[in-house]
C-alpha cells in the first residue's frame, strides 16, 4: 500500500512543479494578477500535500508489519488525495473561470471548502494514528 501512496505523492509533486512553471510564466498573460495568485495557492496545498503523501508513504512502510495502523493509513492518504482533488481542483477551475463560458464559480466555490476540509481530516487522521501507535522498545 505505502508503494501507491508514495506513487501519488510523486506524481503530485511532478504536476505541482510543472503547474508551478506555467503559473509562473505563461499564465500571468492569460488572467489577471488575483486570478495567478489563486492559482499559485492551490499549487502550494497540492505541493504541501503531495509531500505529505510521501511523508505518509514513508511512514507506513516504517509500520508495515501494524495492520490495524494500515486501515488509518488509507485514510489519511485517501483524504489528502481528495483534499487536492477539491480544494486544489476547485482553484484550478476559478482561476480559469474568465476563460471560458461556463461559470465554474458555482460549483467550484462551495468545493473548496470541502477540499480543504479533506485535507485537515488527513493530518488529523495522522495525528490520531501516531498517536494511538505504541512502539514497545
């Protein structure tokens, strides 16, 4: 399971650096100044979080042998995986709003805050995890 977990948080992080560059470059000719810094905000908690899921992936594999920490684990991993999908996502499409003709702004306004509420019940779920894990040495 750590192997998936570490895969996503590889990959995030590739696409962070990426999105990163082009929030950078080219999208400061695209959208106004507010609109770049809410992209570079999602490329932020996307960056942070990918991280986290490396940090995680690392962990579990630490604790592999604990199979009851693994539940929670997957937890913790599926929450920061749908934390980036929601509140990253959601500034993704707010920040390509002016471009296009569909408003993303009703749908993708209230899905930030879930996204972000993702993404405090991961950490949480980690914390709870460290917390109840007792290392007899």
């Amino acid at each position: 399971m750590y192997r998936k977990i570490l895969l996503w948080g590889l990959i995030l992080s590739l696409f962070s650096v990426a999105f990163g560059a082009f929030g950078a470059h080219a999208l400061k000719q695209l959208v106004l100044p507010e609109k770049v810094a809410l992209f570079e905000t999602g490329v932020r908690y996307q960056f942070l979080h990918a991280f986290a899921l490396i940090l995680l992936a690392s962990y579990a594999h630490q604790n592999s042998n604990d199979i009851v920490n693994q539940k929670d684990i997957a937890w913790a991993s599926n929450f920061f995986l749908l934390g980036i999908m929601f509140f990253s996502g959601s500034l993704y499409l707010l920040t390509f709003q002016p471009l296009c003709s569909y408003n993303f702004s009703k749908l993708a306004g209230p899905i930030t805050p879930i996204g972000g509420l993702f993404l405090i019940l991961g950490w949480a779920t980690w914390a709870k995890l460290v917390w109840q894990h007792k290392v007899d040495k």
